[in-house]
C-alpha cells in the first residue's frame, strides 16, 4: 500500500530565508530520521495553488501503510528520537496562530483503494 501525507503550514513573517537555510541544512537528516514505514519526500514551496487556506509550504511523506501513522505518531513523540527532535526545531519557523492557513492530508494510491460504481 502507499500513501502520501501532506502537511501545509506558513511560516512566520521575516522567517523565510532561515526556515529555506534549516531545511537545505537538515534535508539528509530528515530523510535518515523518518520514522519506520515513513520516508520523507521532501519539503515543498507552493509556487502556485488553487488551495486558499493550505499555506505556503508543504511537507510530503511517502506511508507504507495506515500503521505509519501511528508509528509516525510515536516517534514524533519521543522526544529521544532524531525525527521528535527535527520537528521540534523545525517549529520554530511555523506560524501556530490558529487564523494562519495549514493542511493536513492523506492521500491513497489509487491502485490500492477500494472503489466502486454504485448499482442503478
């Protein structure tokens, strides 16, 4: 099975050129440190997007599996874990207030989904 996971965010006012230079900086770290089941894709600049309210930028994991959520989940809570301790740093160029835009999304390979034409 494969999934794409979507996180949208904004970061904050003054913050773009620190938030590109952590993530050219830590890119190889995040792609070692994605949890088991989980491989980071990348991190993402909309350069241009119908979605008014998703933010500017986009985090994008590839999930081998609903499992991958949970243990995503687990390890983000760890606070040992290399991928707890990149999240947490990256936070500090995402802007939390509520009004910002954000997304969260999870996206499923068509070939593995389940899909029907209702009966007429």
């Amino acid at each position: 099975m494969k999934f794409i996971q979507e996180f949208g965010y904004t970061v904050k006012v003054g913050q773009e050129e620190a938030h590109q230079k952590w993530v050219l900086e830590n890119d190889e770290r995040l792609r070692k440190a994605a949890p088991p089941g989980s491989k980071y894709i990348g991190t993402f600049i909309a350069v241009y997007s119908s979605e008014k309210h998703a933010g500017g930028y986009r985090v994008l994991l590839e999930l081998d599996s609903y499992g991958a959520l949970d243990v995503g989940a687990a390890t983000t809570k760890d606070p040992n874990s290399e991928w707890s301790k990149l999240v947490v740093e990256s936070s500090k160029f995402t802007d939390t207030d509520w009004n910002m835009p954000w997304s969260n999304e999870l996206l499923k390979n068509v070939v593995d989904a389940t899909i029907w034409d209702p009966k007429t």
